[in-house]
C-alpha cells in the first residue's frame, strides 16, 4: 500500500492555499506537516481526506482494490481526527466511540474498553461525554482511532489540549500503528516523536487568483 500526492493543490474561496505538494508514503511511514498558522496545514489534511476539492493534482490510494484513485471511495480506508472532536456532549463516552466505530463499517478494531484503557481512562465509558475534562476529552477522541482498523491516520494537531505524558501515549499509538504497517499523517506544531517520519513545512501564501490566471493579492 501507498499513499501518494502529486502536485496537488487546493484552493479556499478566491485564494490559493496549498500548491504543487507532493509525497510518497509506502506502509509503516510517517509525515509530519509543519509550518504557521494560516499556512495551510489543515488545508492539506481535509483535501487529503477528500472533504475539499482538488484544484490541481491527484492523489492515490495505492494497494486497496479498485478505487484507489477516487478519493472519493479510497477515504473509507483512512481515519481523519480533526481539531474538533466530533463527540455528542450528552451521549457516554461508550456510546459515542460505539457510534464512530459502527459508523466507520470497518472491522478488526480493538473493544471500546480495550480502546480506553489504551489511553487510560477505562473509568469514563458510561459518564456523559460533557463531563470531561478538555485534555480526557481528547484522549476520548483519539479512541475513534483505535475501535475501527483503518490502514491511514490523518491526525491534525492531534495532541492539543493533552499533557506531556497523554502526548507521549499518542505518540506511541502512532508507532504502534506504523510498526504494524500503517500510515500517519499529522499537521503539529509539536514533535510527536514518529522517528524517521518525513517531514513537509508548509509556507503561507499570498496568491489570489482569477479564473486560471494567478496575480498578487496587493494589486487585487
């Protein structure tokens, strides 16, 4: 399995976020996205998921069967965790992890038990969601990741809100992931510790553009 972007790049509105990003990622490989705010991390990791459109490039699922180069049908093979949470404040926390991971149609995930004592709260399955602390809130969270099994994570500032050790949890659930041959993506402003991960800095751009033609934003 690969995972490969080539030349892709993404427009918001009238302006042009991300361009011509390219990368390989084959099993077991990690990426980290880095760069400012406002320089298009996030961007990046919601047209990797196909939930914006391409305005340049193409991406490629590589190894999954047929669709892998539809976005469109190859995203059922990736997790993405965005910086919300997406949690239902008055459901549990069981009943929302049962809900992601029947939502996700996806088997050979780990027991919601199994999944919350990974990130050390196998007291909270049946307290209301609102209940939690901002950081228990995340680590709730990051268990979408683990109850359904998807080869790809596209992670964005995956750890924020945690402490140094829920961090370093993390971390070693995305080792894991790797080591048992998965794929991680993650925008971070912080090291997550993913080894010999590659990493690509993003740079914030001030380019408009109408129609096909671009033109500095100053002279807009």
């Amino acid at each position: 399995m690969r995972f490969e972007a080539d030349s892709i790049s993404v427009n918001r509105g009238l302006r042009r976020v991300v361009q011509d990003v390219s990368f390989s990622l084959g099993e077991g490989d990690a990426l980290t996205v880095t760069g400012a705010n406002g320089a298009g991390k996030s961007t990046l990791l919601r047209a990797l998921c196909g939930l914006l459109p391409l305005a340049a490039g193409t991406l490629r699922l590589a190894g999954v069967g047929e669709g892998e180069d539809d976005p469109l049908i190859f995203r059922e093979h990736l997790h993405y965790l965005g910086p919300q949470n997406a949690m239902k404040a008055a459901l549990s926390v069981r009943e929302n992890l049962a809900f992601w991971r029947d939502f996700s149609g996806s088997s050979g995930g780990m027991a919601i038990k199994a999944a919350l004592n990974a990130v050390e709260l196998p007291h909270v399955a049946d307290l209301p969601y609102s209940y939690l602390s901002t950081g228990m809130k995340r680590r709730v969270a990051i268990c979408r990741l683990l109850v359904s099994k998807k080869p790809v994570w596209i992670v964005d500032e995956p750890t924020s809100g945690l402490d140094s050790h829920s961090s370093e949890l993390f971390s070693g659930l995305c080792r894991a992931h790797c080591a048992d041959g998965g794929i991680v993506i993650a925008a971070t402003h912080l090291p997550l510790g993913l080894g010999k991960a590659q990493t690509l800095e993003m740079k914030t751009l001030f380019t408009f553009f109408e129609g096909d033609e671009f033109f500095d934003g100053e002279n807009a």
